[in-house]
C-alpha cells in the first residue's frame, strides 16, 4: 500500500471550495483535440491521474503539448506518429487508462485507421465496449482482434454518414461515435445518443472547430460531414460528481460550505435529489450554500411510501452519485432504496459501512436499504480499503463524520477522480494526514 489518509472524524467544517473540472468531460474533450492540426486551448483541466495518463499518452503520439498554467492547456497535433500505436510501450499505457478507448474516433476519423489495446480502469462490474465499435462498423470501419495480443486494429479508410441507433445511451459510445461521424463523408444520425452535459460541452466545442452537428442535448443527434477541423477554446464544466458529493459531505458533517461557481443549471436533478434526503440549500448566485443542519429527513413519495433513488440515464440521477446518496442516507432521520442498475459491485462497499455501525440491508448486488440512524448513533472509525473512485470518496464523506479514527488504504483510487481532495479539505477544518 503505497498511501493512506488517516482521517480523525467528527469534525464540522466550515468555509468554501471550489469544484475542480470534469473528469469525464476532460477523456472526451482531450481526445478531440486529435480531430485537427490546429491549435486547441483548454482550460479548467483538472489534476488528476487519469487525465494525466491521457495527456501524457497524447504527447507520446506526437501532439505538440504545453501547459500555460495550473488547468490551461494548449494541445497542437500536426504530426502524429503512426507508429506509435504499434509499439509496447502504447500497449502498456493504453491498456491500463479506461479513457484511451477515446482516442479511437477521433483517430479513425482523421487518419483512417487506429489501434486500441483492450481497456482497463475501474472494478465495477463489466463495462461493455460494444457501443463505440458497433457504432465504428456502422460507419464503415473494420476490425481486426488479435486475441493472443488483446489489441484491435481498426481500418476505417473510407467512413460514411448513416443512421445509428445505439445500443444504450452510452456517454463514452455516443462521444466517440460522435468524433468519428464529424469527419465522415454524409449524414449521421445517432438515435438514443447520450445527452450528458459533457457530451453537450464536446458537441458545442466541435462545432466551434467547424463540425456541423444539431440537436444538442437531445437523443437524437444529426451530423453532417465536413472536410476538416479548426482549432478553438474551451473550457471545461465544474464535475457535478465532486458537487454532489461536497453536498453530501457538508450534511453528514453538519457544516456550513459553499460551494462556488457550480453552473446550476448544468447539475440536472443532482440538487433534487439532495433536497429529497432532506438537506437544505440555497443558490447564490452561481454558488450553492449549505447551511449548518443537526438533522436532515428523507421525504417519502406522496403516498407515504419509502423514497427509491435509482440511477438513470441523463437527464435521470448519474450513477457516479449513488454511493454518495447511500452513505448521506445513513444518518438521516427516515428510510431510502437506493437502486444501482448499471454497475453490478459498486454497491459491494456497504460492508464498510456496516462495520463503522450503519444500518444498511444489501437487498442483492443492485439495491440496498438504507435505515437512517438520524444522527442518534455516530458512525465510528475503522480501518478500510478504497474499491473504486466513488466508494472511496463516499468512505471518505464516511470518515469525516465517525468518531475517533478512520484509516482508509489504496487511497490512489481517490485520487485517480479528486485532485488534492485532502488539501482541499484540510482548508476547510478536515483532520486528514497522508500516511
């Protein structure tokens, strides 16, 4: 075990943070700067390990990178090296970074052809692929799986526009099939394509380089073909997944946080269904502030029955936040089903939960019930391991409101989603070390 947070909990916390940019808006915005030669500027990048991984993996291509400060990067690629995706040392880092699947529309779009190591990344469950290739082959690509390798190599010398219906409204599917589309000879049109903000960023964003797309923001996405690409500026969205989570964090915790330049209108029903667990807040301006509360209660439906809070495809609740919602729900006054259809383990992490005196009935790998203790009962301190990304912070969240000490191992999981997650919290009253 590389690092740990050894974390002292029961503390309020007070003052304000700052969201840091999207992670999954980043892994498809990065990759589109492979579309053209021209020079592209982005800004709000966030720190993180899977970003890096992926701009490191850009520069190793041949894009030409330079970064003008903290999260303002300018990325240039003119001369991308072929061969490169040939070589081991491509297998070796694109297969443990989930987002090189990225790479591959635009890849396929610019260049003809492309090579994808087979993807590693988060243990959730199975995450199929077979969205971005069925969408590549519709489009004319060819695929060639070497299976003592497990690499794919992709022919797409002569893609052409023609109506896709998608699988499932996958964000990574629609992103990549997207890229590829937009330098297609003809009409594509992508038919329960996702319709998550970030897809709505990467959308706007090629459009501003010269791509011709309509309906943004909708499922049905129309895309007219266009020679070539240009370059442009782009910013990216704060991550709704570290809001939501600061949201849950300020209510286990009883603290008053603000949280600044949030883009509300960009957060869907993520707010809601805060709301729903009984956690007061209010917008000023672009900030959401959180008011100190001692007790927080879970709504029931209007008939009385217990609350259900299930994932969904945008504009439903991101799955990425149920984690959050269920350790939130476990010191609320009142009772909550939270229903986990995409992944099949992400709700495994409950077992952490229980030992630290939560009151959780793990229905089957989808669905728990969760009996709020109302604060009454203080969570308390133990020893645990990280999972995944969002299991972790949620532990994390955990710790923060337990008595006496938590510790919490393979911490790098966190940090592969949060940039300087304990500094930031550190200024904000946290007792967090790095052991």
């Amino acid at each position: 075990m590389k690092n740990a947070f050894e974390i002292i909990g029961g503390k309020k916390l007070k003052g304000e943070i700052i969201p840091q940019g999207a992670k999954n808006e980043s892994l498809q915005i990065l990759s589109a700067v492979l579309l053209t030669e021209e020079k592209v500027t982005i800004s709000n990048i966030p720190d993180i390990v899977d970003v890096n991984k992926l701009i490191e993996l850009l520069g190793d291509m041949g894009v030409t990178v330079e970064r003008l400060n903290d999260d303002t990067y300018t990325f240039e690629a003119k001369n991308i090296d072929q061969n490169f995706f040939q070589s081991d040392a491509f297998k070796a880092k694109g297969g443990g970074l989930r987002g090189s699947i990225m790479i591959v529309g635009p890849l396929l779009a610019r260049f003809g052809k492309a090579a994808i190591p087979k993807p590693g990344g988060d243990k959730i469950g199975r995450r199929r692929l077979d969205t971005h290739f069925l969408g590549f082959e519709k489009l004319g690509a060819r695929f060639n799986y070497d299976t003592t390798e497990e690499f794919y190599n992709v022919d797409a010398s002569n893609l052409q526009g023609t109506y896709i219906l998608l699988d499932e409204a996958s964000v990574t599917g629609t992103a990549n099939i997207v890229m590829a589309a937009v330098l297609a000879k003809g009409t594509t049109t992508i038919y329960n394509a996702a319709c998550e903000p970030y897809l709505q960023q990467l959308c706007k964003m090629l459009n501003r380089m010269g791509a011709k797309i309509s309906g943004i923001g909708s499922n049905l996405l129309t895309i007219e073909g266009v020679e070539r690409l240009g370059g442009t500026e782009h910013r990216m969205l704060p991550d709704m997944i570290e809001i939501g989570s600061f949201i849950g964090l300020a209510a286990m915790t009883g603290s008053e946080i603000t949280i600044k330049d949030v883009q509300y209108k960009e957060l869907g029903v993520i707010p809601d269904v805060f709301k729903r667990l009984g956690i007061k807040m209010e917008l000023r301006g672009d900030d959401i502030f959180i008011p100190e509360q001692d007790h927080y209660e879970i709504d029931t439906f209007i008939d009385g029955s217990i609350l259900t809070v299930a994932d969904a495809p945008w504009p439903g609740f991101t799955p990425d936040l149920l984690s959050i919602v269920l350790v939130v729900a476990t010191q609320a006054k009142g009772s909550v089903l939270i229903h986990q259809k995409m992944f099949e383990s992400r709700l495994f992490f409950v077992d952490k939960l229980l030992d630290m005196g939560a009151n959780i009935i793990l229905c089957d790998p989808h669905r728990a019930t969760v009996i709020g203790l109302d604060k009454r009962i203080q969570l308390r301190g133990i020893s645990m391991t990280s999972p995944d990304i969002r299991a972790g912070v949620s532990l994390l969240i955990a710790a923060l409101s337990a008595k006496g000490k938590s510790t919490i191992y393979n911490i790098e999981q966190i940090e592969r989603g949060y940039q300087h997650i304990d500094k930031r919290l550190i200024a904000l009253g946290a007792d967090i070390k790095r052991i």
